[in-house]
C-alpha cells in the first residue's frame, strides 16, 4: 500500500467510531464544506484555504479524541500481555495500586510534584502515611447525634456557613455500622489512579461547564445508617454539588468503562454489572472538607460498589489542601474503625481515583483564600453500583 492509501485507510477506520467522530459531526462537516465551495464559486484558492482551515480545526479536535480513545486501548493491551504487577503494586503502565499492611512499615515519603521533581507521566503514588501521622482531632466536640468515632480532619468550619440548598441524590453516608460475622475483620486502603483521564478540550469544557452553572449549585448532605433522609450538617461536611450534569456524566462514565477491567482488576474486585450510576459535580471553597465516612454504610445506598473521584479545577490553581485519604480500617464494637494509617492522595488536575465504596475516606479542609467559586476544588465524583 502507498502511503496515501494507508492514511486514507487510517482515516476512515477513524470515521466509523462514534467516540471520535459522530455521525451527527460528519454531516455538519460535510454541509460546511459544500456551503464553502458553494460560496467560493471559481475562486480555487479561497476554496483551498478554507479547506485547510476547517483541516486543521477537525485534525486537532480527531487528534485528541483519538489520543484518549487509542491510549486506553493500548493500556488494555499492555496489561493483558505485559507481566504482572511488582512488590511495590505499581504496574508501570499509569495504574497505580497500593494498600498498606496492617503493622506496616512506614515506607519512604513520595516527593510531592514540583519543577524540581516531575512525576513520571501516567503514575502516580499516593501519600502513606503511618498511624503516628492520624488526623487531628478538631477542639470542638461532635454533637451528641453525632455518632463519628474516627480521626477528623484538621480545621473546624468557617462562622458563617453556605445556605442550605434543594440538592438532590448527594447523600453520604457518615459512618459504617456492620457486624463483625459479615464484614473482613480489616479493611485495607486501596486505590487505582489514573493520569491525563480526559482530553484536553474535555476538560476545559467540563471546567467552563461548572463555572457557568455556579447558581444552580446547592449544599451538600449527609445521610446516617438509620436515617432515609439526607440533611445537611455543616459540622460533618460542607461543600456544594451540581446534580443536572447535562452530558458531562455520560462522558465521563464511558471512559470509566473503558478502563473498568483494568481497574477492578487491580483492586482486586470481580467485574460485575453495573445497574445504576450516580454522580454529581462537588465544589469545595475556603474551609470546606468533609469528615470521616464511607459511602454505602446504609440500606439506602447498600447497591454502591465503586467509588471514583475525578479531580478539575481552575487553572492556575489558586486552592491548597482538599487531600483525599483513604484509610486503613478494623471492626470495633461492629463498626469500622480508623487503624490510624492511610493514603493520602492529593488533587491534580485531570486525574481520577478509583476505590471500593465500603473503604472509609476524609476530604481535609481546602485552602482558598480568594474565596471566589472559580478557585475552587472541584470534582466530578459519583459511584457505581451493582
């Protein structure tokens, strides 16, 4: 084959995926460029440099779409070829697993990303940290309806909290009660990280998505083991979620698919079907945070069975804590527990985190001191149930 005909055959195997190029797209380029030449008439020379200027705008928008689509395909073929995970349960090919043991030693601290120490692309180590490195306890006392008997995250909530908002579909649950016969004894913190998730023009339209919605955005809530209701507690969490997501979550759900195998593989979880989904759009400003939890620690949400947190913001990025740990736990009095150590993963732009939902996790209070919603942490998060 010339050259010709292998890029011409490139091309139209391209065409005939949807994910690159929908049919919808094909036949709006196809009338601008009979509307250009239509328009152009003889001039032969307007005709070829409008041509070569929708060339260019439909190669870059292919070339992304492409470079998404073609790379967790390869990932996919690596990992079904390549050999098995090391010790240290990284794979080398941008997943990233790790778990600690439950009298771990403590292992030598990951630099964080710097000019001056560059992660390697597509990997990604979260941050162990032993049992001496426990969250600090926050000086004001939980309620007496509060029933949290883990580790808190530094910081207690700003004097003047958000309104409370209509939100719907954002209950968390705010502990995990279960009996001791059927649940591990211990749970150990894991996750699958994943760099570069969207692509670029993705992201950026996601981003711009948010900022623009920012009115419709409401309180976050809560939901206790015995409670049906979420109420929103500005002492266990506070930040504001976006439900009505538009087609942001059937973008980001179809990439989670794509790589689903992979992850559960790694994390040690059997495929399985998934029977619904829920996600929601979580802004986190100045103070916020969101206490120890698990998310399906209740009948209500018993079905959840994957938990993703895809992180974005605003670049540059003008907010500084919002670190997700995930923690070691053991059963005491049939409850889990904080065992004191965990992971701690902090947010980088255009990365997603899986973990089993039944895994107990924090959000440490964010940093933005501009207080603008447009400086915040944001997050496309939501879980996968079966």
């Amino acid at each position: 084959m010339t050259p010709k005909q292998i890029l011409d055959s490139f091309s139209e195997t391209l065409m005939q995926d949807e994910r690159i190029l929908s049919a919808q797209e094909r036949e709006l380029l196809h009338n601008l460029l009979r509307h250009a030449e239509t328009a152009a008439g003889e001039d032969f020379e307007n005709q070829r440099r409008v041509c070569t200027v929708i060339a260019s705008a439909v190669g870059e928008t292919v070339a992304q779409r492409a470079f998404s689509v073609l790379g967790a395909s390869i990932v996919e073929r690596i990992l079904k070829s390549g050999p098995g995970s090391n010790s240290e349960g990284r794979n080398g090919h941008g997943i990233e697993m790790d778990a600690t043991s439950k009298n771990p030693e403590p292992p030598a601290a990951p630099m964080p990303p710097g000019p001056h120490n560059p992660q390697p692309p597509g990997v990604v180590v979260p941050q162990h940290k032993p049992p001496h490195h426990k969250p600090e306890r926050p000086r004001d006392p939980q309620p007496p309806s509060e029933p949290l008997r883990n580790p808190q995250p530094p910081g207690t909530p700003l004097r003047n909290p958000q309104p409370p908002g209509q939100a719907q579909n954002t209950a968390v649950i705010s502990e995990t009660s279960v009996a001791a016969c059927q649940r591990p004894a211990t749970l150990r913190a894991q996750c699958v990280i994943l760099d570069e998730f969207l692509a670029p023009q993705e992201l950026e339209s996601l981003t711009r998505f948010a900022l623009e919605h920012e009115l419709e955005f409401s309180a976050s809530e809560v939901v206790a083991p015995t409670s049906e209701q979420g109420v929103i507690d500005y002492e266990h969490r506070r930040s504001r979620v976006l439900t009505a997501l538009e087609g942001y979550e059937e973008l980001l759900v179809g990439r989670i698919k794509m790589v689903l195998p992979q992850v559960l593989q790694k994390l040690g979880m059997e495929e399985f079907d998934i029977t619904g989904v829920e996600t929601q759009i979580t802004a986190s400003n100045d103070g916020d945070f969101f206490r120890f939890h698990s998310d399906n620690g209740s009948d209500r949400v018993a079905a959840r069975h994957l938990t993703f947190v895809y992180f974005f913001h605003r670049e540059p990025r003008l907010f500084e804590g919002g670190e997700l740990r995930i923690h070691d736990a053991r059963v005491e009095q049939e409850r889990y527990v904080s065992a004191g150590s965990y992971q701690e993963i902090v947010p980088r732009q255009n990365q997603i985190v899986f973990f089993p939902c039944e895994l107990l996790h924090e959000i440490t209070p964010v940093k933005c001191p501009s207080g603008l919603f447009a400086d915040s942490r944001f997050t496309l998060n939501g879980w996968l149930r079966r």
